[in-house]
C-alpha cells in the first residue's frame, strides 16, 4: 500500500534512515523547529538503511568518496542555519 510517511531528521554529519525499498524522496522542511523529509513508500516492502549527509551554508562539503555517489536533495532554511541535504544514491 501507498502511503507517505514523514521521518524527523537530526543535524549530524551522517544520517542513517530506515525506509522501505523503493521509496520516493517528496520533500524536506522544517516543521515544529524540526527538520523532516517526507517519502512516498510502499508500506508492504522490506525496510532497508539509507545514508544522508547535511550540510551547512559555508561549510566543507566533504563528499569525495569512489564508493559513493552522492545526489542533492533539497536545501532548508531553519533559521539561522541553512541545511543542504545529499543521499548516498546507488543506482
């Protein structure tokens, strides 16, 4: 079954967030003083571990890695602070 599902995230280097397989990256803000990405997933799959990275406006951007591919996925503004998130995106 369908369904969006929504997953607070915490403001570290390396975050690691269970989602069933296949699931869609919709969108990420702030809600509530808390930065969440919301994904489109089917309930029915297996839960599976992916791998985001957070970066600030101004800061290193380390994402020179040859095993991994890293993809852009949205930028959030959370006062004063400004997030850049990034998947490690496998094909």
């Amino acid at each position: 079954m369908k369904t969006i599902w929504k997953y607070p995230v915490v403001v570290m280097d390396e975050i690691w967030v269970y989602m069933p397989i296949g699931a869609e990256i919709l969108d990420v803000q702030e809600q509530q003083d808390s930065i969440c990405l919301w994904a489109l997933v089917d309930s029915n799959e297996p839960l599976i571990k992916r791998k985001f990275r957070i970066f600030g406006t101004g800061r290193p951007v380390d994402l020179d890695d040859d095993e991994q591919t890293w993809k852009f996925i949205a930028t959030v503004q959370s006062t004063p602070f400004v997030w850049h998130i990034f998947e490690d995106y496998k094909e």
